[in-house]
C-alpha cells in the first residue's frame, strides 16, 4: 500500500490489493480500499466484487457489502451472473430475503447457483412451499444436482410435515443422483421424523447411521425435537449423547451492532440498561397475558433487549442463536412482536424467524402436524 501511494489511482491494482487483503483476512483494508475505489472510479472487474461479497457473509461487515452493491449497481456490473448469485447468498445469510429475491429476478443469466441459492433462502426463511416449486422446477431446468439443494429440499418437506416425500428425496440422492448423504442430510431427516412425534422411527434411522456421521447436530436436532413434544426422557437421552461428542457446548447468542459483535451466554451478569429494558418487556407482555418465566429467561432475550436499546425505533432487530429455538421462546417472540413495533429476525442453527405483529415467517411449525404419506 505504501508503494501505491507513489503511483497514480489509474495504476494501481485494484483487483490484485483487494485479493491480497482478503487473503489476509485484512477486512478493515478491504473496506478502506473499497472507498477509495469509489472515489477515484477505480476500475475493479466483477470477480473481485464476488470476493468482497463473500467476504461480507462476516456479519461485522455488512456495511461493506451494501457499499460494493451500490458501486456494481453503479457501474454495470449486476448482470454477471456470479454477482447475482453473490448477492441472493449473502441477502440471504443477512436475514434479507426481499433482496435476495430481487437480486434472483434481476439476474439476466441464472445458472444452476444461482436457483441453489434462491432455493436455500426460500426455504432458510421460513417458505418451504415456495422453495419446494423452485426446486422441481430446477428439477425440469437441469438434469444435475447437488448436496446444498437437496439440504434445502429435505428442509422444507421437514417444515411441512412431509415426512414421507421427504424419505423418499433422501433414498433418492443416492439411488438416483449418486450423491453420498452427508451428516446434515441425516440430522434432517431426524428433524422430519421429530417433528411428527415420530420418536421409535427416529432412533430407528440413527441406528442405521454409519458412525462417522453420527455428528453433534443429529443429537441437537433429537433433543430440540424431544423439547417441543415434552418427551423430555428423550431429551435427556439426547443431550447426553450430544455431551459426549461436544463436551465445550454452550448456549451462546450474539446481536451486531455498530460493527461490533455482543454475544451473551447463560448466567451472565448484564448492564443496568438492558436489565431495564428486559423489565419493560416483561411488564408490557404481562399485560398482554404473556408471563415471563424468569427462571427461562433466555440469552436470546438478552440480545434482543439490548438491540431495541441501541436500534433507531422502526428498524429491524436480528440476533443469532447457536442452538434451535423451543416452542416457550418462540412463543415469546410472538408476543414480543407486538409491542417493540418493528420486525424481530432471530437466527437458529436451522433457519431465520421473522416476527411481526405476533406472528412468524415460519407459521408457527412448531405446532403443525406432519403428513405420512
């Protein structure tokens, strides 16, 4: 950087400092350089904007990632497809799922990514009919397939209860388009099995897991399952098995703000400030006739409160969870959702919940009843 600034802006390298720095993981320079580059109307080519964007999935960098969308908005470069695809991924990921819509529709030159991509999102954001239509029609489209579509497939037959079209996809990965499961694709399976109470079948099928891929999510997914239905002997049968994999484990959440990550963990002392605004949710929600269970509260709630004190009023609130939400939490959330007066996005290892006005994205899938066919 030193030497560049003995040359002019037209000579410098653009495209080969910003690889260099995102190689380093030197992101506050590729933020600097991005500024630069606007103002100089530096040229950089649409394989180094895909190389920022990729780098903006960190969620301190958001920031950067609406600048380099503003910039290749500004100079042409949305049509290429490896852009589009970019930006409906990290819309996606950023809990913005409008924009990843529209960057899917504003892609002249989709290609297979591009509906694995939009397939993902759909599915990610609670609309596991939509994704389900993208996903035949991708079917129809090309005659190849891959691990992440089929991830997002067998997700959304897990949210609406089709237990038996989603055992029938999984037999098919291997039967039909020769790709090996991977231990995502099972701990979904579990997921499907789970949600319909199924529990015999569900042990049934982790029996027949090959033990390399018996994973920590498997049995995460088994003990948020068990959770929901209140079959808590199985719950603690599953949380067992998951300490034995991953003894470290925590529940941890986390909220960006101003660049800068808040996490919060269990039995954590918090600030006057967010104990307050903690205090004013729990009254407002009482007089709904929702009553916080204290000894429940969760780190999540934590998060929240502190973003609605460091939000401006009316913007969205987005937190992070490292492990599924339970019917009590989303129930809350709900409820929440009416009186913060702005949109609620909560992010579990399985996928983002909108809430607004007391209700979810998702509709309530917690309490839906599954469909053996």
């Amino acid at each position: 950087l030193k030497l560049c600034s003995l040359i002019s802006d037209v000579e410098i390298p653009w495209n080969l400092l910003l690889k260099a720095c995102i190689k380093a993981k030197d992101y506050e320079m590729v933020h600097e350089l991005l500024e630069r580059i606007q103002l100089c109307c530096g040229f950089i080519d649409s394989y180094s904007i895909c190389d920022i964007l990729n780098s903006c999935l960190n969620p301190i960098l958001l920031n950067v990632g609406t600048q380099a969308q503003a910039y290749m908005t500004k100079r042409g470069l949305i049509s290429h497809p490896a852009v589009g695809n970019c930006l409906i991924n990290i819309n996606s990921r950023c809990g913005k799922i409008d924009d990843a819509d529209l960057a899917f529709k504003s892609t002249p030159e989709k290609n297979s990514l591009s509906w694995t991509f939009i397939i993902s999102a759909r599915v990610n954001h609670g609309h596991p009919s939509e994704a389900l239509d993208l996903f035949k029609d991708k079917q129809w489209r090309y005659t190849s397939m891959n691990p992440t579509t089929f991830r997002s497939a067998l997700k959304a037959y897990a949210l609406m209860g089709l237990v038996g079209e989603a055992y029938r996809l999984f037999l098919s990965m291997e039967e039909v388009y020769h790709i090996e499961p991977s231990e995502e694709h099972y701990s979904i399976m579990v997921e499907a099995l789970g949600r319909a109470g199924m529990f015999e079948e569900v042990l049934e099928f982790i029996k027949g897991i090959v033990p390399g891929k018996l994973c920590p999510l498997i049995w995460r997914t088994l003990l948020l399952s068990s959770r929901v239905h209140g079959d808590m002997k199985l719950a603690k049968y599953a949380l067992d098995k998951l300490l034995e994999l991953d003894p470290g484990m925590y529940v941890g959440c986390w909220i960006e703000i101003q660049n800068k990550i808040y996490e919060f963990v269990s039995n954590e002392e918090l600030t006057s400030e967010v104990s307050d605004k903690l205090a004013e949710i729990e009254e407002n929600m009482k007089e709904l006739g929702f009553v916080l269970n204290r000894s429940l509260y969760q780190t999540k709630m934590k998060a929240v409160a502190l973003g609605l004190i460091s939000f401006p009023h009316g913007m969205p609130t987005r937190v992070i969870k490292s492990v599924g939400m339970c019917g009590y939490s989303h129930s809350a959330c709900r409820f929440m959702s009416t009186i913060i007066e702005r949109e609620l996005v909560v992010k579990d290892p399985g996928s983002f919940h909108h809430f607004k006005d007391g209700k979810c994205s998702c509709k309530d899938a917690y309490g839906s009843q599954s469909r053996i066919l």
